[in-house]
C-alpha cells in the first residue's frame, strides 16, 4: 500500500438508475442490481485499498449517484474546488460533498450557480502534475476554466468532447504515470486532438479502439504503474503490459448502466502539485452584441448553434426582445472559447451573421503591412458577401469591391482612408491589411417580415422543387424580376454551361439576349463551341437536335466549329463574315453583350476568344459582374461557384440544375437573395420566355410544352 496516495469513495447503499441524464442510462432504469452493484464496489475497493489509503464519505438516500466520487469536485493540495452540477437530478449532492471537504481540512471553492462544473470527472490532472485537462461540451461549461488556472494555480488546456457517450473526460481520457496517456481520439473534435498531440508524443499515446472505449477502458483508476479498470481487450492488456503496467481487471457492469465506471467511482485526494509551475489559461472571452429581429428571422440560434459548432460556450447578458411585431431585438452575449485561434475563427462567423464588438466604438480594426506583393500578414481577415465595414482612425469604413474570399487592403489617400476587398495575388507592398476580427462589422438591411406578403420580396424558395408546377411558380417570379430590372436599365449576368444547349435552351438564351434581359455573358470554351456549333450544323456534341439522335461523324463537329472560328480570327468576326447567323453567341455579338469564356485544361482547341490565363478570366468575370443586379446560373456548377464567391451579397442569384445537389451547394450562401430550381435547364428556359411573353402580352396564350 501506498500511504501517500488517498482516495475518496462511497459505497453504494442507495445507488440505482433512478433517471436518465446521460445515452448509458436510457433503457436502464431500475434495472440494475443492488446485490451485484455492491459486489462489484467492493471487489473494487478492496483492490484500491490494497494500493492506496481510500476514505468513505457516507452514502445519502436519494441521492444514488453520490457513489460516483470523481463528481464531488476538483482537488490540488489543499484547495478544492466544488462540483456545480448541470442536471438538478445531481445538484443536491453539493451540500454533502461540501460538508466533507471542510471537515477535513479543505479550502472550498465555489463557482457562479449558473456554471457547471463537474469536478474530476472533466478535469483530469497530468500525472506529473504539468498540467490541467479540463473537458467541456455537455456538463462542464468552458467559462469554468479560468476560475479552475486561478484557484488552483495550474495551466489549464481545454478539450472539447463530441460524442454524447462519452459526456465526461474521465470515460475517454485516463492519463497514466510517466507521461502516457489512455484516450480514445473520436471522443474530441480535431482541434482538441491537435492540442493533445502536441503535448503527448506518440510513442506516449494509447488510443483506444471503440469496443475498448465503450467498456470504458479509459475510466480506469492509475496508481503507480497498476492500471484498474472494467475490461480491456487482450491487444489493450498487452500494449500496457509492455510498457510496464499491471493491468487488473474488476467487472463494474452495473455502474456501466448509469455512465460510469472504476474512475467515476474514486475521486483521488492527493494530486501531484509542482510548487515552480503556475497559472496558465488560454481561453478568451469576448462580448459581442447582435440586432434585427433575432428570434423569428432565427439569427439568435443561428449565432448561438455557430459558437458551440465552432468549439466556443456563450453567455446571454443581455436579451430585450422587441416590443412591437416591427420592432427589432438587441442580444449582449459573452462568447468563450478555449484559445485566440478558435476565438477569431467564432467571431469571424458571427460578423457574417451581422454581430459586432461591444462596445463597437472603442477598438480601430488591427492592421498590418503587406510583408510582400501577393502575400497577407497572418491571421489577416477573410472577407464574406456581406457589405462590411472597417473602424479605422475612429470612423467606420465602407469596403469597396465588397466579395467573398479577399483580404481587406487599406490605403490612406489625399481623399481619405479607402477599404478595398482584394484577392491575395493583388496585395502590393505599402498597403496595410486588415488582421483579426476588431473593429469589423457587417452592413445588414433589418429584415421586414412584412415585405414578402407584399410581393416585394425576392425570397429563398428552397433547393428542392418537387413539380412542374412549383417550377412555374418560381419562374413567375424571376419573369417579374427580370422585367423590372430590364425596365429600370439594371443589369442581368448568365453564366451557363453547354448543358444550355444540350437540352434545347440555346434559342431562348438567345431570346433573352436579344430582348435585352442580359447584360452580361459568362461560361467556358464549351457552350460557346457548343452553340456555334448548332448553328452551322444543327448539331450539339454530334447530336441533331431536331431529331435527337447522333450523327455519323458528329463527335467531330465541334472540332471542325472550333477550326472555322480560329480560321476567322474571333466569334465577332465569324458574325461579321456571315458565316454564324443565329445562336446565343450571335446574339451576344449583335446585340453589344459582352461575353467572357474561361478556358480549363479540358477544352478542345480552344475557340480564340477563350481565356486560357485563369486570372486573366477571373479578372474579366470581376469586371463584367460589376453593378449586376441579378444572375442566372444555368447549369455550371464550377463557373456558378466562380461567379458566387466573386459576388457581394444584395444581388438576387438563380441556380438551376436537374441535379438537386449542384443547385444547393450553389444556392445555400447564406443569403435571402438566392432561389434553387431544380429542373431541367431546357425547360426552365422556355418557361422563363413564356413568362416574360406573358407580362408583355397578357393574352398571349401560354402554350403548353
């Protein structure tokens, strides 16, 4: 036995599965044995006392998870700080754990009510007394971890736990003597894994497989080089036999059914303390404040599911929720989250959302040099298609050139100061880029929940559109809108794949052209080859159109388009020679519409007018996207994906594909502005002329197709 080492435990007099708070209790109620139960304690028990000095604190009718120690809080020398349990089912244990630690000399430590802490079943010490683990994500909140490094002097890193069977750290985690660690790494999400591995190196690492963690391998009771636990694998016995510990095997099956196991059933009193290490949390807190209309337009949950996704835990401070059905709500909320990393990456996501600082008037955004053309400072900012602006000097910015995926370059002109989004490649030196998240807001209209009863709405219809009918309902719309933009002198993009004019849609593309609707096209080499091809030789990939069917030598059509294209030097000049007489291209030509074909290592040729220079062609799609109100995107998931990540938010988006996949991933960007339309590309065409034929000529008859 080893005097120095002491542990705390509870017999089980009163312990059942009374309730479910936790996966392993579900099923179980009232179904574990109290004659086995005891059993299985006391084999534990005697084999602890036969290695350690083990103290009893006396069991509570009521209260069954009081055998379950490890809960009872956190100890390191003589300080202790006091469990706060999340479930009420628990809470009541406090008192009795309280009492027994004062009278036995302790200084107790007692968290906020409202933060849960549960004691050294989510905080774990490095047997060498180094450090702190300390496990949140179901019943220990983050925020307690600063008060943990405070109380206890100790460096305190922070794990997120993801898998709801493995709520507390000690099911998944088990430190062992000499620096080993007994874990099971799908318990964590990646980041978590990360900071483990940086502290443990491999050749210390035991990780477990499921059926081992399930068994609860790693609630498992360490004294000295002897390892107790529930079960292990003959592999899992074999490894720590290897590298030196005495692995006893003590069956606690009926513990397993309320969520524990040898750990939970022990809460070790005589913890390594190193006097030369001190204080250390890396967690930071941030107050952010959010306005609009917060819980019907859903932005509250929105922001609350990003913090806990993202790794973070929250504080509501403050909620004035909206006295009128018009009137927006204000929400303070503190954020926390286990390091910087962490913390810019949750706040970046909540600007999206349209939080900001608080209070927003006292931090400028943080800017940094451009070490060299093309290259930003780290942590520099990533833009979004949100209008965003920038605190500098005191006063807020707007950025120019607003889109998703730059850096916010910043130049002090003899005009003033000017924020402009910029891709990478286009920082040059003497500008300076904005870094972290202070001192950033987004610019969001506030949400009338009127205007979509109103019509005036240009509202997310969903990705999934189940009927012809639904279809058109949707093309009313976009018919509506497009007309209105044309009779305004708006401006229209359509940035559309060969499938345009695989499937019939090449002669009202270019109606839509012809009647003004576009302003703007933008595709690849292939649907311009596709369409000149049709029209010279009524042929698309080598198929007729008239009558679907190949024709014997088609598949070399395109190639003989393409060579009748480089022969005459452009697609203009092939128009001017009377040589293409219809078509969207033709169309394009006739009518002034600038066009823009981004070539890719795929196309044939290319046709002369292609881009065959991929940031010459992203910078002629910036260009022509300029003051754009509205873009069809027409079944070309890369070039639609381009165009998106090239857009600022305000610019009504139309995704439509037959498949239902390429139309979500296109239109789910965050924005009230985007409709998917899941149909063939074809139809939607000649419904969309039918539409528009209709707001022209009300009478006109709406044929059916």
């Amino acid at each position: 036995m080893t005097d120095s080492i002491r542990f705390l435990m509870c017999a089980p007099d009163h312990y059942d599965v009374d309730y479910v708070i936790n996966p392993w209790m579900e099923g179980n109620i009232h179904k574990s044995s109290r004659d086995r139960a005891v059993d299985q304690w006391q084999n534990l028990y005697h084999i602890i006392k036969d290695r350690a000095i083990v103290d009893l604190i006396p069991a509570e009718k009521g209260w069954p998870d009081l055998v379950f120690t490890a809960n009872a809080g956190l100890l390191l020398g003589q300080n202790v700080v006091l469990s706060r349990f999340l479930h009420p089912e628990r809470q009541g244990e406090e008192p009795y754990f309280k009492k027994w630690f004062e009278e036995n000399g302790y200084t107790v430590y007692e968290l906020p009510k409202d933060l849960p802490f549960e004691g050294a079943g989510d905080a774990l010490l490095d047997r060498e007394g180094r450090w702190l683990w300390a496990g949140y994500g179901f019943r220990t909140e983050l925020d307690s971890h600063p008060y943990l490094a405070k109380w206890l002097d100790v460096e305190v890193i922070s794990l997120r736990l993801v898998d709801p069977r493995f709520y507390h750290l000690d099911t998944c985690f088990c430190p062992l003597s000499g620096g080993y660690l007994l874990y099971y790494p799908p318990a964590f999400d990646s980041y978590s894994n990360h900071l483990i591995e940086r502290r443990v190196a491999e050749e210390k690492r035991i990780v477990l497989n499921e059926l081992d963690a399930v068994n609860f391998g790693c609630n498992s009771v360490n004294i000295n080089n002897t390892v107790i636990m529930n079960k292990a694998s003959e592999s899992l016995k074999q490894r720590l036999t290897e590298l030196g510990y005495e692995v006893l095997e003590t069956p606690l099956t009926e513990f397993l059914k309320a969520g524990g196991a040898a750990k939970c059933l022990t809460l070790r009193t005589t913890e390594p303390v190193r006097e030369e290490l001190h204080a250390v949390t890396y967690l930071e807190s941030r107050t952010l404040q959010m306005r609009g209309h917060l819980l019907d337009a859903g932005i509250m949950n929105r922001a609350l599911d990003v913090i806990v996704d993202r790794g973070g835990s929250f504080k509501v401070l403050n909620f004035n929720l909206g006295a009128e059905r018009q009137s927006t709500s204000l929400a303070e909320v503190r954020v926390s989250a286990p390091d910087r990393g962490v913390m810019e990456d949750i706040v970046a996501d909540l600007i999206d959302i349209g939080a900001m600082d608080v209070p927003e008037d006292e931090r400028d955004a943080l800017l940094e040099p451009v070490p060299m053309g093309g290259v930003a400072p780290d942590d520099f900012y990533v833009t979004t298609i949100y209008p965003t602006e920038v605190r500098i000097k005191g006063a807020w910015v707007r950025l120019q050139n607003q889109r998703m995926d730059g850096a916010i370059a910043v130049r002090e002109t003899a005009e003033g100061v000017v924020a402009r989004c910029k891709l990478l490649r286009d920082l040059e030196v003497g500008e300076k880029v904005v870094v972290g998240v202070h001192g950033i807001r987004t610019v969001r209209k506030v949400e009338d929940r009127d205007r979509a009863s109103a019509g005036e709405e240009f509202s997310f219809m969903g990705s999934g559109v189940s009927s012809e009918r639904r279809v058109e309902l949707v093309v009313e719309k976009i018919a509506w809108e497009l007309r209105q933009i044309r009779d305004r002198g708006g401006k229209v993009a359509v940035t559309a794949g060969p499938v345009v004019i695989h499937t019939g849609g090449s002669k009202h593309l270019a109606r839509l052209i012809r009647e003004g609707y576009v302003q703007a096209l933008l595709g690849g080499n292939a649907i311009a080859v596709h369409d000149i091809e049709q029209s010279l030789m009524g042929t698309s990939l080598g198929v007729d159109m008239q009558q679907g069917v190949a024709v014997r030598g088609g598949h070399r059509h395109h190639l003989k388009t393409i060579n009748i294209v480089r022969r005459y030097g452009s697609i203009a000049k092939t128009v001017e020679e009377g040589i293409i007489t219809k078509g969207v291209m033709y169309e394009c030509v006739k009518n002034n519409v600038p066009f823009s074909l981004a070539g890719s290592i795929r196309d044939d040729g290319p046709l002369p007018d292609t881009q065959m220079d991929l940031i010459k062609a992203q910078e002629d799609y910036g260009r022509m996207l300029e003051g754009v109100e509205m873009i069809l995107m027409l079944s070309t998931m890369l070039h639609s994906i381009g165009v998106g990540n090239m857009t600022p938010a305000g610019v009504k988006m139309v995704c439509v594909d037959i498949n239902p996949a390429v139309v979500t991933k296109l239109s789910d960007r965050g924005s009230v502005e985007s409709v998917g339309v899941v149909t063939d590309v074809g139809l939607f065409l000649s419904l969309l002329v039918q539409q528009l034929e209709q707001l022209t000529n009300p009478y006109v008859r709406n044929l059916s197709l």
